[in-house]
C-alpha cells in the first residue's frame, strides 16, 4: 500500500482534521498541523514545538471534541471545533471568485487563494525570518507520524483569534440516489488509478472523506472504494480496477464537473460532491443515530455507517 498523500494546500470543501492522519499539510520544510487541542500551527521544520512554531490560530484550549479546518466553497478558511462550532477564521468569505484554496507557500506564508490567483488573505510569521532548519529529535519522542516527528509538550498558544462572525459552510442534508448498478460506461480503465494514494487505514473519520485528484482510494484486503476521476465512487475487487471487477457503484459517471470529493459530514452524512460543491450522491444518514458517525470499508467489500455505539446505521445493500 502507498504512502498516504501529503499536499501543499487545502482544496475547496475538504478539511483537515486532528484525528485523521495526515492532519497537516506542508511545503519546503514548512508543516501547517491541525492539533488534537484545536490550535492550528504552522512550524518551521518537522519537530513540532513552541520554539518552531511562526504562527498559530490561537484556538488552543477552545472548544470540544475533534478540531478540522476548512477551506469552504464560500472562501472563507475555518477552524471548527467537534460540535461545528467555528473557533477563528481568515474573515474572506464572499471575497474572490471561487472556488478558493488554502495553500502553504515554500517561504511558510499560509495564503488563501481564490481561482484567479489573488491572494486574499496572508499568515503574519513571527519570526517573519526564520527558516527551516534540519532538527534533532527529542528524547521525549512519543508518536511517529510518516516522515514527520511529533514530540510531548505544550501546544502554541500565541496568536489571538480572530475575533469576527463567519458563515458556517452548510451540509448537504437530501437522501440518497438509488444505485443503478455497475456498467462499463459507469467505470474507468485502470491505468486512470496509476500515481493516486490510498487513505490511510479503512475507516473514514467525520470530517475526513477521499478527493478524485489525490487520496482517491480506501483499500482493505483485496477490495478498493475508489473516487474516480469521472465522479463515479466504485469497489473494485482486486487491484485491476475494470468494470468486470465492480461490485458496486454510485452511478455517479460524469455527474457534475471535477474533481470529485467525498466527504463524511459531521451531520452524518456520507456525500458526494462536485468542484462547484453541488451534491450528486447521499447515503441520506443526515441526523441518524448517535453522532459522529463513521464510514467503515470492510474486508468483503462492503461500505457500512457507523455511529458512536458501533451501531449500523447504513450499508450499501448490493454486496
């Protein structure tokens, strides 16, 4: 299995999360973590403590539950808290056209960027000269990430929020497509899967979801979900990704305009989106059960929802 997929920036309607691995993204030796204590930091070097940290959103401590920071399909770069509640944000919402990016440039500026190239928001480094520099790793050394060392201590607490009101993005809540059943025209060939990353592990955390241009594709054993480029989410039964080796899909082939994104929503519900962030699937689990709920990719091929007491609350019924 490949590597789990580490960019320099966070696309339109995805997050990243503090308890969904990589919870950061990077660039020339400059790494922006979402901590598991709501603090969003950007560090010089890969050894995150105060002494390399430039700028933070100075959310530590704030709020409850799993932190995500979002770049939403409104250009506005949120950090929420588990209960949604937004903690600080880059105040660009409505600024730009869209759809917007959060991107960490190779000097360590965090930017937002909407899609002609304007840059509508900055990070302010303190110090704005300081450079990443190789670093030795700490005897206190707890926690082994890929390619990046995490050590014990307290988190960055610097910089003051942002004080502003800010929309919050809003899920899609609508039921499910009904599955119209896998054809070779819903499929793509397999060289189309080759240089993609899989998603670390099987399970798909609230807030986390796969990106048809990045981390498209969850493996267990010898089954794959796949977020193809079409904007079809298929399981594939072995790694030769053709239709005769479907399973299942959403039937979601050329629905929409790319790239593609599913996302597992705090509401509970699992959601295919377009760039223009419009909906063409849902598995209509908005509000059911005991949140947060989960995705789960079995070993037999099988997608299930699960909520906090491991309780089923959907699966995909043609496996």
């Amino acid at each position: 299995m490949s590597s789990s997929f580490v960019a320099d920036r966070i696309l339109c309607n995805t997050s990243i999360t503090s308890n969904v691995q990589p919870n950061y993204i990077s660039s020339g030796g400059w790494y922006l973590v979402m901590q598991e204590d709501s603090n969003l930091v950007l560090y010089c070097g890969n050894v995150f403590t105060p002494n390399n940290a430039v700028w933070s959103s100075g959310t530590n401590g704030k709020g409850h539950g799993v932190a995500r920071c979002t770049m939403q399909a409104d250009g506005n770069l949120v950090v929420y808290d588990g209960n949604s509640k937004p903690l600080w944000a880059s105040n660009t919402n409505n600024v730009g056209r869209g759809p917007h990016i959060a991107y960490l440039n190779p000097t360590g500026i965090l930017e937002v960027v909407d899609s002609q190239g304007a840059v509508i928001f900055k990070s302010q480094q303190v110090p704005p000269q300081k450079q990443p520099q190789p670093q030795v790793p700490q005897t206190t050394t707890t926690t082994y990430y890929p390619n990046v060392i995490v050590t014990t201590g307290p988190a960055y607490p610097a910089a003051t929020p942002y004080p502003s009101a800010y929309p919050a993005a809003t899920p899609y809540p609508s039921a499910a497509s009904p599955y119209p059943g896998p054809s070779s025209h819903h499929l793509l060939h397999p060289h189309h899967h080759r240089g993609k990353s899989y998603f670390p592990g099987h399970e798909l955390s609230c807030g986390a979801g796969l990106h048809s241009s990045n981390v498209s594709a969850v493996n267990h054993g010898q089954f794959n979900l796949v977020m193809q480029e079409d904007g079809n989410l298929v399981v594939y039964q072995g790694q030769s990704w053709e239709p005769r080796h479907s399973i299942w899909a959403t039937g979601t082939d050329n629905k929409g305009q790319g790239p593609f994104r599913l996302t597992m929503q705090h509401d509970g519900n699992l959601v295919l989106y377009d760039i223009n962030s419009k909906p063409t699937w849902a598995s209509g689990t908005d509000n059911k059960g005991q949140q947060p709920l989960k995705l789960h990719f079995t070993n037999h091929g099988a997608l299930q929802l699960i909520d906090r007491h491991n309780t089923l609350i959907w699966t995909n019924k043609n496996i």
